[in-house]
C-alpha cells in the first residue's frame, strides 16, 4: 500500500513510517522541521528513514493546502496518517495562533485534499488532552469532552468535531486516536521522560508538579505504531471512529521518575511544586473499544519500557 505520513521527522510519525516500510509499504513523508524543538534530533529521524527502500521525503506545512493536495493528487494514496500538529500543553499558552494555524488551518488541509482526492480513509492524531477536567477513570470514549483546560486539548477536540463533519458529508472515513503520553526512544525533549532524564544525567532539580500527586497513563511507543497499524489494516469500521489508545494502567509521576533512578543508577533531586495551568492531575486510558475493534494490546509496562528510552538516550548523547 502507499500513505501519506504528516510529521515523519517527528517522534511517533518517524517510527510509524519506519514500520510501515518495514512491513513493504510505500511512504510518503511530510514533515515542516520546525524549531519547536532541536531540529538536528528531526534531521536524524529523516535520515534513518531517507536510508529505507520505498521512502520520499517531502519538506514543508501541512498548512500548504497547494502543496497537500498536489501530493495526494500525483501519489494517489490508499491512506493518509495524519500526525504532524504543533505539541506541547504548556506551549500553547504562549504561542496560541501557532496552534491554530497548525492544529486547525492545518488539519483543514488534509480534509480538503483527501475530500478532493478520494483518498478513503483518514487516520489522525487526537490525544488524551481532550478529556480536560473529566474526573471519571479511566477515560472512556463515551466520556463528555466538552471542557478542555489547553488550547492544545481544545484544537484536538476541534480535529474531531471537523472530522465527524467531512465523513458526514463528503464520506470520508476518519479514525481518530487519542494518545496517551507517548515515551520511548527518539522521544521528544519536551516531554517529562527525556527533561528528568537530563536533570538526572546532571544532577539538576526535577520539578514534580502537583507536589508529587500526578498520574500518567504512559505508553510505550510501539504499542503506539501497533495501535495505529491495527487502525490502518483494521476492516469494518465505522465512517467516523474514535479510539484510545494508551497502557491500559495509570502511574504515579514518583514511580516514573523511581525507575528513571535505576535506570541511570543514581538518584534524583526532587523540587515539590503546585499544580501548573493546563495540566490535569491522572490520565487513564480505557482502550476497551481498541481492543475489540483494532485489536491493540499494550505490551510495554514502564519497567521495561524505561530502560530501553534511558538506553537509547545513552547512546544518542553519546553520538
């Protein structure tokens, strides 16, 4: 088959591209590079990828409605994975129009390429982030997602509600997937998994939010790729579909951070503080629906998949 992958020099999009072609399929990548965070740790995920059979490597914006559509037009897709999105809760707070712009201006792009184009099934990025002030555990699909607490979670909950509206009308068969705290190698520097692993590595403060009382449902990156793989090849879905996907277990930021400790053999230094604007206390995820419909079973618990994110961590600061 051949896909259109938005955001391959990102975290999850590089190692879902990379399966994918793997497994003999054919890739095309979008991706904007932009410097949101360390563009060399980007221009290393495409060179891995630019070293496999049956990938090209496009450069630009999602937000390119021109350059969007002339891709789908000459490429003639089985699928688009859309993944690229401007990241980051906290960010959003202080760059609010980047996130329109690529959030919402530039999932309208894609709707509009694979609505003129007749590319027949959308998969995209949601994330746990829409389910806001939900105090129910675990999140359920079925969850009211009305009251965001991030610009971030509302231009995810605006992706859905975009979605349900062009597979209404135009037939578009979209597959949105909330993720839940991704981690693993390659990871994001933005993310808590790679900024303790810093600290930790220079004996610096970590800052525990909410005086230590978060919970994360943190999900190893494969388990990620499969679900979304269980996506792409799954039959008989629905015209529009929304799906969890996340470890099934939510755990208490100090257990993360305890086994970041044995990972690396040495303790950290923990800084106490409140809770900070858009976050939320816990994240679970009941992947239920997953499970039936997408066959998706998490493998990953953190104890496994931590030493393997500090591992690689290892060796690409060692580079």
């Amino acid at each position: 088959m051949k896909f259109l992958v938005t955001g391959t020099a990102g975290f999850i999009g590089s190692h879902l591209a990379g399966r994918l072609l793997r497994d003999g399929h054919r890739v095309v990548g979008l991706d904007s590079f932009s410097d949101y965070y360390d563009v060399r740790l980007k221009e290393a995920r495409h060179r891995l990828l630019c070293a496999e059979s049956g990938y090209r490597g496009e450069r630009g914006a999602v937000e390119d409605r021109v350059l969007v559509r002339r891709l789908c037009a000459e490429e003639r897709f089985d699928q688009v994975i859309h993944l690229a999105a401007q990241a980051g809760v906290r960010h959003s707070l202080q760059h609010p129009f980047v996130y329109v712009s690529s959030n919402i201006e530039g999932f309208l792009s894609v709707l509009e390429a694979c609505r003129h184009e007749g590319v027949p099934r959308l998969i995209y990025a949601s994330s746990s982030s829409v389910y806001g002030t939900n105090t129910k555990i675990p999140f359920s699909e079925s969850d009211g997602v009305d009251h965001p607490v991030s610009l971030y979670g509302a231009t995810k909950k605006c992706n859905e509600l975009m979605a349900h509206a062009y597979s209404h009308l135009f037939g578009i068969q979209t597959i949105g997937l909330r993720f839940f705290t991704v981690y693993g190698p390659w990871g994001r520097p933005d993310m808590a998994m790679w900024i303790f692993s810093e600290r930790i590595r220079r004996g610096e403060p970590i800052s525990v939010f909410n005086n230590g009382e978060m919970k994360r449902d943190f999900t190893f990156v494969d388990d990620i790729v499969s679900g979304i793989c269980g996506a792409i090849f799954a039959p008989d879905l629905s015209p529009y579909e929304v799906f969890n996907l996340g470890n099934h277990r939510s755990e208490f930021l100090l257990d993360m951070i305890a086994e970041l400790e044995q990972a690396w053999g040495q303790k950290a230094k923990l800084e106490f503080l409140p809770m900070q604007p858009g976050d939320i206390p816990a994240s679970f995820a009941d992947i239920t629906r997953a499970q039936e419909k997408l066959g998706f079973e998490p493998r990953t618990p953190i104890s496994v998949g931590i030493p393997r994110f500090v591992q690689w961590f290892r060796d690409y600061h060692a580079c």
